[in-house]
C-alpha cells in the first residue's frame, strides 16, 4: 500500500515482472477491497497472488518509531512478519523508507556480525554499474559500521554482480591517506590490514562515483544520501537543459527528432526506474525498497533485485564472510 | 605558476578579462624568464601587468603544513603577502588548494567573528545559479562555524548576486527538523532565531542543489566537496552519454550536427570555466582560487570574481553583519 501510485504499480509491476521472474509468487498485504478490483483486471498477476487483508497502513510521513509502535498491524509490518517467520522469501516495499527499516530491523533482526544495516543501491556509471552504501540509514557511521559495510557490498558485487574480485573504494574529500575524517581514515587503516581477500582500492572522489572507478563504494549515511541525490538532481538538470537546447531553434528542434531514438536510448541508460531496488543490505531477511514514486517498470525491477538477492543466498556469503572477519581489528572504534 | 597549464594560462586569461576588468592591473609572482617571453607575446597583457620574479614554487602535492613553513618565498606566499601589505586589493591561484588556504589564513588572518573560512563557489541550477560553501576547507565543522557560513553566504548573495533577500538552507539528508546530525540540528535552531534579518528556508537535500531551490546552500567542507565532485562526475557522464548516442547511428549523427549550435548553447551553460573561481569567504583580504585544470577563459572568471570582491567592499559587509551577530546565541556548541 506504500508509495505514491499504490497499489496499482504494485499489481502493474508484478505483472511486469512474470516473464523475467516465472518462480514468483506474492503475498500482498493491504486493503482487500482495493486490491481485488485490480487483480480482476490483471489475470496474470491474479494467478500468482494471494491477498491478505489489513486494513492498517503506514503513512508516508509517519515517524519510524511511531510506525514500529503503533503499526503492529499495519501492511508493511505484516508483509515484513511473513518474512521473519519463513512465510515469505523476502519484502518488496514503496513505503516510509525509515518505517521499513525500523520495523525490518526489530522483525529480522540484523545479521551476526552486523551492527547496523545500511541501505545499498545500483549506479549508473561510464563503465557499467557500482554499489553504493550506505545511502541514508545511518547518518553517523564509525569505522567498524563502514567495514561492515565494505564487507556486505564485496560480497553483494561478487555474488549479484558476477565480478570475481570487485574493488572497494571508501568515499572521502581527496584520494590521499592523509585527508578526511578519523572514522574514513580508521577504515582505512583496517581495510589495509584486513584478514580477508578483499581488493581495496582506497579513498574515491565524489566524482569517482560516476566514473565507475571502484565497484563499490562505502560510506555514511550522510554523505552517501547527499551524493545520491546530488547525482539525480544534476542528472535531471541536465536533462531538462538537453530538452530546453534541442527546443530553442526549428533547426535545433529537426535535429532533436532525427536524433530522437538515439536520445531515448540515453534517457533509457540513465532512467532511475532501471535502478530502482534498494537493498537493506545486513538484515537476517531480504528487504528491498522501491522508490516511493516509481512506476510500474521501476516496481518491477525492484522486484528482481529482491528474487535476486533470495536465489544467490547473498545472506548466507555475507554471514560466511563476516565470521571470518576479527572484528577487534587493532584501530577500530568500538562505540555502536 | 599553480595549475596544470600555469603560467600559460593566467597570462591568457588576463589578456581575455581586459575589456571587462579595464581598471585592473597585475602584480603577477613568479619566474621572470617564463613570464617576460610570455608577456611579451601578449602585448595587451604586458601593458597591465608587473613580474615580481621567485624561483620558489609550491607544488600541487605539497602538503599544507609543509608549503607553510617552508614556502615562504613561493610565489603563492609572496601574492598572499602582497594583499597583507595592502599593495594587492586581491590574490587569484590555480595552485594547491590547501597550501592556498593555510597561507592565506596564516598572512591575512580570518575577519572579527569568523572561526575559519570557507571554500564556496558558484552552482549552476535550474533557476540560475547558487552560492554553495564550504566546499572543502573545513572537514568537520560544527553549529558555530555552519552559523558563520550562513552569514558570509548570505552577505554574498545580497552584494554579488544582488537578491536583495536571498534565501538560506542547510543541505541535510531530509528536510524535517528531526532528520540529520547534531550540527546540521544545532545550526537550524540558531539560525531560525537569529538576530539578523535573514531569510532561512531550512534544510535542503541533495536534488534541491540543481533544482536552485534556495540562494545559499551551507554545508560542512566533507560534505560539500563530495557534492560538488559527483555533481561535476555527474554532469561529465551525462554529457559523455549524450555524445555516444548522437554518435549511435548515421541518422542521430545527422541531428547532432542540426542541433550543433543549440547543444553548444547547453555546454556553454554547464562549462566548469564558467563557474571557475572558488572564494575563500572569512579571511581579512580577497583570495579567489581557479580550478588547476583550468583555461584561459576560466582563469579570467576567477579574476573576474576577485574583481567582484574587492568592488563590492564584500569583506566590510560580513564584518558589519557579523558584528550585530551575538556569537553566545544559545545552543551553539562552542568548540573551536
């Protein structure tokens, strides 16, 4: 019931989502009076749904501790229990990002060896794609937090993006060892020094991230939030600029209609709805949230994000590869 | 002699600022048997300008506190010390950024109520452009310093943008009062009581940066330099994507060449050179720093944004608003 086109996009994207997911099945939580009308109109989503009502909802605006309080019966909560209690695979949401990973976090609980989840996504990059986290989870991170995290997004970019040894990279203001803060350079010194075959470039630059220079990316909350919505606020800029010159001349216009396909298949490579599927990556249960505004492609998409995440038994690598990893590493600030 | 293509460039881009900056005359530091030829080339340039020769340079991975103590007959350190002399109303540099600061904060010492500078410069955005600081200079700052910012970001807005009240806003990772860290917490407390007549708009986010959503956004040197580097990547990859697809096929080719002179229009609009020209805002003279990969036609913006200072009185400004300031307002953590 989550986001802002629920639940249509929700059904639509299920309906998507069958030819490249044809093993799925959904549990959808929510309004029964709402949902049933829309499942008669799209038969092959019918076929692979089963409703369970609630008339309880998250609201978009709701405080996470409130959410988790007073939401015990809400669609959200209730979809994330099937989870936890081995009803379901995993959770796809377009809710109240901060609910989900409230309530996720008290129902599943977090991995052993996992302080604290951290939200992770895809970016598009000029040699591909790269992992970015943590994107808004945790807006104060120390340096035992981002090596968390540096180990989940190795093992992430290893097992869902096929690479055999994907570089790591710790965002900061300059690519030297001595800059930035104590937590970046914490991390730093212990990923150097790490027990585990982890290929770690070092720092990376804001604009590393569009450059693709490392496959993935650590940092906090804070900053990674910044930069990702940074990166969508120029992406867009640029486009409406794009828009606006090939509109100024008849000329300029004539141009814009010859080179259309090609401009479409520019708008394709950087849609967001291609990258929409974020992960909460250090959760006991897979938990994925699709952007609150989404469309039904983008739904879809998040939808194989969160089959693809259950199939690789990422949990299972990450857990194998945490117990590995001496957390009481020389340098690392004990303080979660 | 900082930058990439130094001293080339900034003689260049003296020639090219000379019919906007026709009062202006340079006291340029540097090796004389570089300098003379090159003036001599530009005879236009010559007539404006007076070599004072150093053999002494500061490279570009000299580290700050290092350039400080034994740079002191750089030709970074003597343009400084002119402006602390008063023979220079202004220093322009496309030299090391952190050596730049630490000397001029060394020579020229920061305004009455200042802690420390800051590093801003201008945005491009959809409604025009923003004023955006600190943008690396101060890697953790708290309420006070971020309340400072606000104020000297404000005083500039009003004298160079000439908004007769510009808006400020804090770039945060949500734009309730509830979201971000305690400094960024502390700094929208102060700010919407502050005894000054000025416009607060709140926090920001990361899209509100190219959307122009307010005049001046303030934001701790971490944050803002990553915001600054994945908008510039950013903008680098969309434009290097935009020139694949017109590249794609015969047909889009034919309509990149049609609409040639509008997309020259749109790179015209987002070109770094533009946008060249970093204030250090806070310390006691005008120090203006060009990006070291700059062009000619860059490095004359920085001089024309130097220019700007010093015509604007900007530095009398600040000491005048920051004199009404009560620097005891309550909840400002006073730390540095």
């Amino acid at each position: 019931m989550g986001g802002d086109n629920a639940p249509e996009v929700v059904i639509e994207g299920i309906v998507l989502a069958r030819d490249k997911l044809p093993q799925v099945d959904y549990l959808l939580y929510g309004n029964e009076q709402i949902l049933k009308p829309l499942l008669d109109k799209h038969g092959t989503a019918r076929k692979v749904c089963e409703i369970r009502h609630t008339d309880d909802v998250v609201s978009n605006d709701e405080k996470p501790g409130i959410a988790l309080r007073s939401g015990r019966n809400s669609s959200m909560r209730l979809a994330i229990n099937a989870v936890g209690q081995g009803e379901a695979a995993g959770v796809v949401s377009a809710g109240n990002t901060g609910a989900l990973m409230a309530m996720a976090k008290f129902v599943l609980k977090t991995l052993p060896g996992i302080d604290r989840p951290a939200i992770a996504s895809f970016f598009p990059t000029m040699r591909g794609e790269s992992l970015m986290l943590d994107l808004g989870a945790n807006v104060v991170c120390n340096s035992d937090n981002l090596v968390q995290f540096a180990v989940m997004g190795e093992v992430f970019a290893r097992n869902v993006f096929h690479i055999k040894q994907p570089s790591i990279g710790i965002l900061n203001i300059g690519s030297e060892e001595l800059k930035g803060h104590d937590s970046v350079k914490q991390t730093f010194n212990i990923l150097q020094n790490i027990d585990l075959p982890i290929r770690f470039h070092g720092f990376v630059e804001g604009d590393d991230i569009a450059k693709g220079t490392v496959d993935v990316i650590v940092t906090d909350g804070f900053t990674g939030n910044i930069a990702l919505k940074t990166a969508e606020g120029t992406a867009r800029m640029f486009g409406s600029f794009l828009k606006d010159a090939l509109h100024s001349t008849p000329i300029s216009m004539a141009g814009g209609l010859l080179a259309k396909p090609a401009l479409n298949k520019l708008r394709m490579r950087l849609d967001p709805s291609r990258y929409n599927g974020a992960m909460f990556l250090g959760l006991n249960g897979i938990c994925v949230k699709s952007h609150g505004g989404t469309d039904a492609l983008g739904f879809s998409n998040a939808l194989g994000v969160a089959a693809e995440l259950v199939n690789d038994g990422l949990n299972d690598v990450i857990k194998e590869d945490l117990s590995h990893l001496d957390t009481e590493e020389p340098g690392a600030n004990k303080t979660s």
